[in-house]
C-alpha cells in the first residue's frame, strides 16, 4: 500500500499571492490522487494572502507564517515541515491537471533515484481560455544529463518547479534552495537536483498551467541584486552540466545561457553583461540572435541590438 500510494508533500512558498492562491490550492484539493499534504509558506506577504490561506479547512494542508525571507527560504521552510516521500515544489499561481499527481507517482512506481515530469504551457490574464500547450518542450523519458542537454540546445530550458515530482531521498543528496538565489532560482537548483537522478520520466496526462505575465515577476529583473542572482544561478548551473560533459555541445550551451544574460542585463548592468561576456568569449563563442519580435526586431536590424535595448530602457526608465 505505501508502495503505490506513499505521501506526496506539495511544497508551496507565497508571497502576495492572494489573487491567485485560492485557484491553485483548488487545483490540488481537486486532484485524483489523495494521500498528499500541502505546506504552505507564507513569507511575509503584506496582501491578503495570510487571511486567505488560514480559512482553508482541509486537515491535508498546513499552514506556516514567517518574515520575508525569500522564495528559496520559504521553500527550504516548506520542505523542511514535510513528511512526504515524494516532493513537488509548486508556485502559488500555477495549475495542476486533475490526474497529474496520480499519474506522476505511478510513474516513479515506487523508485526512489528517478524524477517524473510533466507537460506544461503557459495562460495568460488570469484566464485559461487563453492556455496554448508547449508543443517544443522535450516530453522523452532519459537519463538526466542528455535530457538536459537537449532541451538546453538551441534554447532556454524549462525547469518550472511544479514539472517535477523528486523522491525525497534525491533531495537528500542533492540538497535544497541556495537562499543567496533570487532571481533564476530554479536554474541552478534542478540542473543540481535532476543530475542526482538516474533517469528522468516524462508523465503523460499530466499538465502545468503556467501562469505568465504578472507583472511582479518581472521586477526582479531591474534590480542589481537579481541581476547578480541570475548571473550566479547560471555559472552554477552551467558548472554541474559542465562537470557531467565538457563537450563543445555543453560549452556552446553554457555560452549561450550567459549571452541571454548579456541580452537581458544591458545596459543596466554593465559590471554582470561584463562578466557574463567574458564567460561568452572564455567557453568558445555564442551565435544566438538577439530576441526580439515586432518594432524591436525592426529597430534592432537597423540600429543593432545595443542601441535598440539602450533605447528601451531608456524609455521605461522615463514612463
């Protein structure tokens, strides 16, 4: 009986969630499966998001207030208060399908060294009439490094928390959050915790609404503390692929994961496009475009890529 039906922990952080929270606590207490407990963290939101989730009833969920500490915090938090065999970290505005925790743990069928994952694509202002599946994302079962270095090739891998499903005795080995992450967190954190794994396995009929376009989501990204966040995240993540294979297939892909990040971080912060572009140059060189669609593809054709992202920042700075 533990076998085919061990305690599945739901690790949730949230912090000023209380527009969404309700939704995806439903969307756990709607599931097939039901041997599951869900913590949550509260991590000193100033909405109402502390009012909401202590009106909830189900005896499965527990509850826990702290001070602001961060995501990465309040998930070590979360996981630290779970007793489940297996773990599912999840943010607090994304879905699960009805049969997606049922489904995952059939397919771990009682292993305790593989990880199942799921599907996944992204709805849009609060509404799910606007969800559109991710018909690129890799659905193989197979061993972690290749896996990861095929969904790294080209493009920006997915690792949203809520995909997997983690047997705690990976985690063990592994280890949890790195609190001194803020932004990009999850990078650096599944590269370390699906390496442990012996296999990774896709879950069919199980599905992640990922809830995109908050604008909160984005801040982060202004300031130099998430800048420098998101630059370690990535040196470190790229360091575990690196150590697995120092192909130049990896290499290539490393030095692409730092030029998004000169992309992103010009020309606010010079010191991290900096020390991202020499990673750049040191790991062999990176081809891809600079990303844009519309005006901005139009404007960067004719003026280039720094003075086209030189010009919007300086427009947002002055809205």
């Amino acid at each position: 009986m533990e076998k085919s039906t061990p305690l599945v922990s739901v690790c949730m952080p949230a912090y000023n969630a209380g527009e969404y929270i309700a939704d995806t606590v439903k969307s756990i207490t709607d599931q097939s499966y039901a041997n599951w407990e869900l913590i949550i963290v509260n991590d000193g939101s100033t909405d109402d998001t502390a009012a909401i989730v202590n009106q909830l009833t189900d005896s499965r969920i527990k509850v826990f207030h702290q001070e602001n500490k961060g995501q990465c915090a309040a998930a070590n938090q979360a996981f630290r208060l779970s007793k489940g065999k297996l773990i599912k970290f999840m943010d607090a505005d994304d879905l699960l399908s009805p049969n997606y925790i049922y489904n995952q743990v059939s397919m771990i069928n009682g292993d305790d060294d593989v990880i199942a994952f799921a599907a996944w694509g992204r709805f849009y202002s609060n509404s799910l009439a606007t969800f559109h599946l991710d018909d690129s994302f890799l659905t193989s079962s197979m061993k972690p490094a290749e896996w990861l270095i095929a969904s790294m090739t080209d493009k920006q891998v997915m690792l949203q928390c809520a995909l997997w499903l983690i047997p705690r005795k990976i985690l063990d080995v592994s280890g949890l959050w790195d609190e001194t992450l803020s932004l990009i967190n999850d990078f650096e954190f599944f590269i370390r915790v699906l390496l442990c794994a012996h296999e990774l396995r896709f879950t069919n009929d199980a599905v992640l609404y990922y809830r995109s376009g908050l604008a909160q989501s984005l801040s982060a990204t202004t300031s130099a503390k998430g800048a420098e966040s998101a630059y370690h995240s990535v040196n470190l993540g790229t360091q575990y692929l690196l150590k697995q294979e120092t192909s130049n297939r990896v290499k290539k892909i490393a030095a692409d994961c730092f030029q998004r990040l000169v992309y992103t971080f010009y020309p606010q912060h010079k010191a991290i496009v900096h020390k991202a572009a020499l990673k750049v140059k040191e790991l062999g060189g990176s081809s891809i475009a600079f990303p844009a669609g519309g005006y901005t593809k139009i404007l960067a054709s004719i003026l280039g890529w720094k003075t086209t992202q030189y010009l919007k920042f300086i427009f947002k700075k002055r809205a």
